[in-house]
C-alpha cells in the first residue's frame, strides 16, 4: 500500500554524505543519479541508487548507508540508527529524486549551501516528491542581562546600564536602569523641546507600587530606540572620499561612514543606516544596489551591533562639522600647513617648505580631478 501524503524532515549535513558517495560511483545500470525515498512499515529512509552502495560494515552487505527521517528510524539499542533487517514488512519504494545538475533537488541542495539550512525536507503529494530545506525550528535562549553604557537615540548622552542578550526590538536594545539614571534620563527627556521619535513621555516608577527587576534595575521603555554605543566592534570612521557620488549608490563624498571587513555603512537622509558588501580588495561590489538593514534575519548579537554602528554614524553627523569638497581630502593639519603657505607666497619670497609644496601638488591634482 503506498504511503499516504506525508512530510519527512532529515538531517542535511548526513544526506551530503550519501550524495558524495553518489558522486564517486556511478548508478546502477546507467541511470541518473538519484536519491531513493523508501518505506518499510513506520520506517522512512533514503538512499542511493548507486551500483557500489556504501556500507557502514563492509563485510555486512545488508548494511547499506541509509539516512532515517526524524521520528521514522530503527535504532540497535545503543541510540545509533541501523537497518531494520528483522521486520516483516519489506521496504517499498516511494519516490526518486533525481540529483543531476539542473534537477528540484540539486536546486534545492544550492540553496540550502547558502542560507545555512540544517534539513532536507522531503513532501509526498499524491505520490510526488517536493523537496525543501529548512533551519530546524531551535528554542529561545534564556536571556542574560549585561552591564554596560546604553544610549537613547535623539537624547545627549549616555546612562549607566543593562541590556538583555536574546531579543531585540527591530535591532534595538531592552533596558534596565538603576534608580538614579531613571532620574537622569527622566530630566533629560523633560529638557527636549519635543522627544524624538519612538519614544513616549515618561513618569518615574511609583516605589510603593512598582517593584524593581534584579538588584534593583527597572525596565525602561520597551520598544524604544534604546543602543549600546560600546558593541559597535571594530571598524573604522572616515569621510567617504570617493567621488561616484550617490548615483551609484554609495554615499556622498564627504559623508560619514563605517567600514568593517566586509561592509560599508552610512545613513541615508531619513538617518536610516545603509550597507555595501565590500570585496576582498577593500571596494563595495559592483553593481550592488544599497540595502537597508534586515533586522529581523539577523541574530541578537548582530542587530545590536549594527544599532551601535548606526548611533556611532548619528553621533559623528551631529558633534563633528561636515568637511566637504577639496577640504575633506586634507587632515586639519595639512589644512593648517596649505593656510600658512597661501600666507607666505602673499606677504613675501620666504621659500616654501618640501611638505608645503608636496601639499600643493595635491590641491593642483585634486582641482583637476574635480573640474
């Protein structure tokens, strides 16, 4: 009797092994490569149909490498799976996958390879096989709170501490304060001429009522855009002095930005922060459009850092004036230096210095570049 519509959920890392075998035999008879999708009673299994199979002993031909769908597989009694030789029931064939190139299952194999699925899942339809991969469903790490400066963005400053490690809310960080940086932060919001967005007005909690957390921290405003400026890791902070400008989607020249090993970062106008994919030479990747940021795919540890990244760039824009044009490929010194030789060549002949000159060269090739 074939088996009725079902799911069946196995173990990738184990189904390569069988296709890499596959690949170094050649199938029985001159047929396709394909992986063989079996019943046997409540059992569910797949192997190959490759003309030299892989035995887990080679002196025990009945031992053909099978991989057992979750919930369908026979074990020894030592918690390993092995073929189910004893039962009355005698294996049936359900369904073939082919594994060629171009074929659902290679397609699906592809796909799996890069977004990092941990299974294959296998859906019979009215005796036709679909496959599929998946990341295995995992539980909620318990959340643990670590002490450190939390910022609010659109409020100056920053208040001593907590934030939880396990959830965020689109990237952004849950907080707890002690009592006096609740006070802090009550004062600060109370000297805004209007609260920036995301956040609500505040009152203090009433101590007769609201019980503090652990050791005294009280939750403060879930949800808002709560960061921790200190899990910004490395990278650097630079003026992009490239000139494509943003019709090439990159950022404007002069613009802060964050580079890390593999990303380019800024904020577009709405002070949402951006990224490129940098290559391996240190340049973003051709023909790549800028994406906003995916919070939601990414895990706990990396949207919190990339809400760092993204006060870090807030905090440049607002305390640091522009530096724009032809100024922005020169340090404040060499800015001082070009000042002090446009002063000397107009008040007399005093020689200029090697540096200065060295400096002018670059103010003649930078005009040309930009005219």
């Amino acid at each position: 009797m074939t088996p009725r519509n079902e799911e069946l959920w196995f173990m990738l890392r184990d189904v390569r092994n069988l296709l890499s075998h596959l690949r170094e035999r050649r199938p029985a008879h001159g047929q396709p490569p394909a992986l063989r999708l079996w019943a046997q009673g409540r059992l569910r299994c797949l192997d190959t149909n490759t003309a030299d199979p892989q035995l887990i002993n080679p002196f025990d031909p009945a031992t053909t490498q099978r991989v057992y769908a979750y919930g369908h597989a026979h074990h020894d009694g030592n918690g390993i799976t092995a073929p189910a030789t004893q039962l009355i029931d005698r294996p049936m064939l359900i369904a073939t996958l082919p594994v060629g190139y171009g074929s659902d299952t290679d397609a699906v194999l592809n796909r799996a390879e890069i977004e990092n699925h941990d299974t294959l899942s296998i859906t019979i339809l009215n005796g036709q096989p679909h496959p599929s991969s998946h990341l295995l469903p995992r539980p909620q790490t318990p959340g643990r709170w670590h002490t450190t400066e939390v910022a609010l963005l659109g409020v100056p400053g920053t208040f001593r501490g907590q934030y939880l490690d396990n959830v965020t809310a689109d990237g952004y960080a849950y907080v707890r304060l002690p009592w006096t940086a609740v006070q802090q932060l009550r004062t600060a919001l109370g000297e805004l001429r209007e609260l920036p967005a995301g956040v609500a007005s505040m009152t203090l909690p009433d101590l007769s009522v609201d019980r503090p957390g652990g050791h005294g921290w009280y939750p403060i405003g879930n949800g808002w855009p709560w960061v921790c400026p200190e899990l910004v890791g490395p990278g650097t902070l630079l003026p992009y002095l490239q000139t494509l400008g943003d019709d090439h989607g990159l950022p404007q020249y002069g613009q802060n930005t964050f580079t890390t090993s593999d990303m380019l970062l800024w904020l577009d106008q709405h002070g949402s922060l951006l990224s490129r994919t940098m290559s391996a030479y240190g340049q973003p990747h051709p023909g790549e459009a800028p994406a906003p940021i995916d919070y939601a795919s990414l895990p706990v540890c990396e949207q919190l850092r990339l809400r760092a990244i993204e006060y870090t760039l807030r905090t440049a824009a607002a305390t640091t004036t522009t530096v724009t044009g032809l100024a922005a490929l020169f340090s404040p010194a060499e800015i001082e230096e070009l000042i002090l030789a446009a002063a000397q060549l107009a008040t007399g002949p005093e020689p200029l210095t090697g540096s200065q000159n060295t400096l002018i060269q670059r103010v003649h090739t930078a005009l040309d570049q930009h005219i």
